[in-house]
C-alpha cells in the first residue's frame, strides 16, 4: 500500500515520457492519489521501445503504475472542460510541456488560478520559463552537458554518456520534493503557487564544488581526481573472467585492510601519492586481472575494505542485500515487470506498493472526488 503522508491529496499528471510521470508516481507512494490526463492516442512513452504483447512499453507499465489514467483531447472544448473539472478539485498539477503550451491551451497561470485559487501548478521543463533556452528542444544529454553533468565525468579522451538517464530522474525526484514543500506551505497560506522547475538546474544545483573548483583552476582533468579514477583506492577494475568490481578504500583503514588482504602491505603508503597515480593503478589492474569474479569475492568479501563485485543488470534483483529489503517486486511470466519500489521504509514496514496503472474517464474520477 502507499505510505498515507499525501493522503486525501489529489495530483493531476499531464506529463509524458519520464519525469513528469516519476515525479507524479514518487506523491503516489507518499500517499496521494494520481490521475494521469493523456492525450486520445496515449502517452507517447507506451509505443518508445519494444512493446508487449498488450501493446505497450514496460517502461510505461512501471512509471505510472499507481495512477489512474484518463483521455482527453486538449485541442477540443469538451477536453478542455473535463481537465478544468479535475483541477477545480486537485491539489497539484505536474506538467512537463515547453513554457507557452499552458497558454495555448487556454490554461495559462491566471487561468489556473481561477479555476483553483489553491492550486500547486509545477511545471517541469527543459531549461525553464525565461533565458534564451527557454523554448528550446531537448534531451536528458543536453541537459547534462550544459548543467555541468558531463565534463567531468568519464574517459580521459571523452566525456561518456550515463544510463539511465540522470538528468531525468534528478528533475523528477527535486519536484517531488518542491510539490511536497509547496503544500506544506499551502497549508499555511491557503493559497496555491506556480513551480518553474528546470530538468537541466537539477543537474547544476550539485554543480557547486566542480564549479568552483574550475574557477580556482584546481579542477583536475577528466578521470584524475580523487573520485573519478585519478586513486587507485577508487576505481572500477576488469577480472580475469571479464567481469567487474569496484574498490573505494578512500579512508586509510580500509586501504590497509585492502593491501593486507592481497598481501601487498608495500602499497599502504602508497596511497598518498599524486594523483592521477597512473603507476599504482596499473599493478592494481594486473592484480585483479590475475583472479576471476568468484575468486575475488571469495577473498574480498569478507574483507571491511569498501570492495564490491558489479552484478549485471539481470542479476541485481537477485543480489542477497536487494532481497532481504525488499525494494524489487518481480511480477513473472513471459513478459516480467521487475519494479523497484520507492526506497523509503516508514517504522519498519516494507516500501510502499503501487497497483497496476488502469484506465477510467474523467466522469468517473471527478464521481469519486464529490
């Protein structure tokens, strides 16, 4: 079941693709109930990479599961009644559009406002409502670029792009949080607000200490500082069976447990040396090189040294920790949904559950909120 924190709280979702439908889906586990407003032929999330059976993408499935999904055609009158019907009622609005549709439709701010004096409106676009980005198209990747995800991160030679997309998920769970926020303070002003969130300011509000680094002109090169594989204390290493794991021995203790443990006691005082230490962490890669996978974790494992093997993609909901909490739910068959579940757990009880996304009309939805 939802946690009840939101509950008897009512968000209308007219996002499509990821984070506007995350975003809505994180306040469904808090408590409140989600109605999903799509246009006649659906989200365009349900057709975006290989469908099931059914028709449509297990992406879709697993992002708006916990809602309730209503049709409407926004370009006619009638579609534009229904939505005005549920935002007389609702709490919040998550949209995802480019600034201006809103208007175009007819359901601009002071519109809103009309309609529902208390009304939490966020709008979730790429690059937000003002600046000469404001109306411009893109993606998760641009998003990183100019939002400093990227520069710093990956190959010596080249920026590399993460999976999946950061940007999109970091956006989603920041309105979340400033929806939640913004009803808290409704509660005390009894008046709703207007969010101007930017999926591309979510990545540069963490931007803070590479910025400023790169400012002092102390910002190392790609791959060489500390935690970006310039120690080889902390970096990603290849097996002799062509798997991988992760070392992150940064404080001294660890470190030494790990030089012990491969019986390299020489390399403890090495730790400190300059960065990038390109010389220690070659012997380190012909040393893990030289076991396989098991091997490793054989020896490593037992071992308080911040070592951990990577687990591939399919084996992760199987990994012993995952499973004693509980956060994956694999529903079986030909064609498995294997959801991960908010990673929240109130006073002991497992996290918060989502029912199967369904289908209703907006007469229906606006019957149950009388």
């Amino acid at each position: 079941m939802p946690l009840p924190f939101l509950a008897g709280l009512r968000v209308v979702d007219l996002g499509q693709y990821l984070p506007g439908p995350y975003a809505a889906q994180l306040l469904g586990d808090l408590g409140a109930t989600v109605v999903k407003v799509e246009p006649p032929a659906g989200d365009p999330l349900r057709r975006l990479g290989p469908t099931d059976s059914d028709g449509t993408t297990a992406a879709y499935k697993l992002l708006n599961a916990g809602k309730t999904i209503v049709r409407l055609d926004l370009k006619s009158a009638g579609g534009r009644a229904a939505l005005e019907g549920l935002l007389a009622k609702a709490d919040a609005l998550i949209e995802s559009y480019r600034p201006g549709v809103m208007d175009k439709l007819g359901l601009g701010r002071e519109r809103l406002r009309e309609i529902n004096p208390g009304l939490v409106h966020a709008s979730l676009s790429g690059w937000g409502y003002d600046g000469p980005y404001a109306t411009r198209a893109g993606h998760d990747l641009n998003y990183m670029a100019v939002g400093g995800g990227l520069d710093g991160s990956g190959l010596p030679d080249r920026p590399v792009i993460s999976y999946l997309p950061v940007a999109d998920f970091a956006s989603a769970q920041q309105t979340a949080l400033a929806v939640a926020g913004a009803l808290l303070g409704r509660e005390r002003t009894g008046q709703g607000c207007f969010l101007d969130l930017s999926i591309m300011e979510s990545v540069l509000g963490w931007q803070g200490m590479t910025l400023t680094a790169a400012a002092r002109g102390t910002m190392p090169k790609r791959g060489e500082a500390l935690l970006s594989g310039g120690a080889a204390c902390y970096r990603i290493y290849r097996t002799a069976d062509g798997r991988f794991v992760t070392l992150s021995a940064l404080e001294a203790k660890f470190w030494q447990g790990f030089c012990e443990a491969v019986d390299r006691p020489d390399w403890i005082d090495r730790q400190e040396d300059p960065l990038p230490q390109t010389a220690l962490t070659a012997e380190l890669e012909a040393l893990f090189a030289g076991r396989t996978l098991a091997e490793w974790k054989t020896l490593l494992d037992p071992v308080d040294c911040c070592f951990e093997a990577v687990p591939e993609l399919a084996e992760v909901h199987a990994h012993p920790h995952i499973t004693a909490r509980g956060q994956v739910r694999v529903t079986p068959g030909p064609e498995p949904l294997v959801e991960t579940l908010m990673g929240l757990r109130v006073d002991g009880a497992p996290p918060p559950e989502r029912a199967p996304v369904q289908e209703s009309d907006a007469t229906a939805v606006l019957a149950g909120w009388e």
